[in-house]
C-alpha cells in the first residue's frame, strides 16, 4: 500500500492509571471516482492504494468490462480513468446505474442473483480444486499475518488468493471488505490471469452476498471466511455450485454449501 494508506493522529488515551496524550495510527478513508473516458462510472469510499487493480476489479465484477478490454489506467490522487481497447463496446445499461460505493455495505440495493447470470460469468469447476482440512485450518493465519496495514492500524479488511495447497498467492487490504476483493481480481484480470478456478479465496470478515457474487464473477470455486455468511451469500453460493466456508477458527469451521470440494 501507499504511504497515504495510513495516517498518524492525535488522541488522548484514558485507562484506569490517568490520562495521556499521544498519537494513533488510522486507516485512511478517502472516494476514489472511477471513470471510463469522460463518463463517471462509480464513486467508491476506499484506502488508497492499488487504484488501477480496485477500478479494473470494479468494471469486470459488474459486468461493464470484460477481461482484456482494458488499455490502460491512469491514477490521479483520487481518480482512476481507464481507457479502453479500441473496438470495446460497453453494456449501455449498465453504464446507465449510478453506483455509490460505501466502505462498508458496497452497492446497496443491487439486483441479486439473476444479475449476476446476466452478466455472463463463468462455470464454476465442479468438484475442484480438491482441498484438505489441514490446508483449511492453516488459511487464517497465513492471511492474518500478511496483514501489514493491519498491523498498524487495526482497521482494515482483508483477502488472500490461496492455491489448493495453502499457498499464499497474493493479499489485498481495504477499509471496504468488497474493495479488497475487487483489488484482488482486479490484478488477476490486469493480468489475464481469469477465471481463478483452481484457488481459493479467504476473508478476514464475513461474507455477504457481493463478496460471494464478485468470486463468482472471477471464477473462484471455494470461499472462506472467519465470519459468518450471510442467507443471500449462502443462496448464491448454492446457485452457482460454489463452496462457501464460514467461522474458519479455532480449527473448526463450517461449510454451507458443496463440500464434494473438500477432502477428508
């Protein structure tokens, strides 16, 4: 992340010894206005850092670009303008929705399952990869300690690209769990590197219904999560054959849906 991810304020600490003085150390909060050309696509509240990777997630998990239709991408401080390949043609209804992006809840009010099949995304691989308990337990750690934000801040979200033998590929973090997400698949779509459909995706959070329609969207087959999911994400997982762990802790976890993935 860039030096901006982070941002050192002052604060007065209480505990049971008295008052102090002193500074923290917080996750930096800032819109990030995605645009195609001229036309405002998306406004979205994110930790600046890896703008190009969020802006390309963003277009390919909605639909609005395709894998390879990207040119470039050029990063002011909070825009990100993505020039298109010549003889790309864009999804006029989609570029009609006006999205607003919070931090915390993404696109409120999108159309749920049905949108995701119009958007044309992939088959997910039935009954691979092929992954251990062993390889499971291991997930929350590994991400954890990849977390350097986190570290310093406590406040951000997290996500880590896994290979079926618990390798860590790549980790993306956001104060927005669905930006972390979309910056993930955004690398793997910047470098042709989609569907995703031998690795599996961790969370540091819970899993709601757009995190389980953005792995959908980048053909991942296995999602976990140390939280929980929500019903809309466990319906989606179910619709689209993926399988969808939640509460990964403690050496237990549960699993809400294909599990033929899962070794014994």
């Amino acid at each position: 992340m860039s030096a901006r991810s982070i941002l050192s304020v002052p604060i007065r600490r209480l505990a049971a010894g008295g008052t102090t003085e002193g500074q923290d150390l917080v996750a930096v909060e800032e819109p990030l206005e995605i645009r195609i050309g001229a036309s405002n696509v998306a406004i979205t509240m994110r930790t600046p850092g890896q703008d190009a990777e969020l802006a390309a997630g963003f277009l390919f998990t909605e639909g609005i670009v395709p894998q390879g239709e990207i040119a470039s991408i050029d990063c002011d401080r909070n825009t990100a303008t993505v020039t298109l390949t010549s003889g790309a043609e864009l999804d006029a209804s989609r570029m009609g929705r006006n999205f607003y992006v919070s931090s915390s809840c993404g696109v409120c009010g999108k159309a749920s399952i049905e949108a995701i099949e119009s958007a044309g995304c992939v088959t997910l691989p039935r009954d691979v990869p092929q992954v251990s308990p062993a390889v499971l337990r291991s997930l929350p750690a590994k991400l954890r300690d990849a977390q350097r934000v986190f570290d310093r801040t406590g406040g951000l979200h997290a996500c880590g690209l896994f290979t079926a033998q618990g390798d860590l590929l790549l980790v993306r973090e956001d104060v927005g769990r669905h930006n972390a997400v979309d910056k993930l698949i955004g690398r793997a779509c910047l470098d042709n590197q989609l569907p995703l459909s031998d690795k599996l995706l961790m969370l540091s959070g819970r899993t709601s219904f757009e995190l389980v329609q953005k792995a959908v969207m980048g053909g991942i087959p296995v999602v976990a999560a140390v939280g929980a999911p929500s019903s809309l994400a466990v319906k989606t997982a179910l619709r689209f054959g993926m399988t969808l762990i939640g509460f990964l802790r403690d050496d237990r976890y549960n699993v809400y849906s294909s599990p033929a993935r899962l070794t014994a």
